[in-house]
C-alpha cells in the first residue's frame, strides 16, 4: 500500500496580507504623459465599440420576445 510520507509536513502557505498603498507614494506623472495616456485609452475604447456587436436581446431579430 502507498502512503504519502510527506502528506503530514505538508501545509498550504498562509495567505499574504492584503496591503493598502497611498496613492501619494506612486510617483509623479508629468500632465503631458497624463494626457497620452487618456488619448489612448479613449482611442482603444473607441476601436473597441466598433467592433462590439449587440447583445441578441438588443438586436431584437423577431420583433417579439418569444
């Protein structure tokens, strides 16, 4: 019969504490960089509603919901 002989030692890892960190220790961005930044995003969201297609709800095929 096999018998895990290391089962006994064995014990999951205790969980990491959760950490806040302020926001006032991140560094400093420059208002240029912040201002790419919103750019792109607001680019990527803007590519990313054309290619969204409606929901089949939305889309209403039938007319009718049954």
């Amino acid at each position: 019969m096999f018998r895990h002989r290391f089962r006994q030692t064995m014990t999951p890892p205790p969980n990491p504490p959760f950490v806040l960190f302020p926001l006032g220790h991140l560094p400093p961005v420059a208002p240029a960089q912040w201002l790419y930044q919103q750019a792109l995003y607001q680019w990527a969201f803007a590519q990313a509603q054309q290619v969204v297609r409606p929901s089949i709800v939305e889309r209403d095929l039938l007319g009718v919901w049954n």
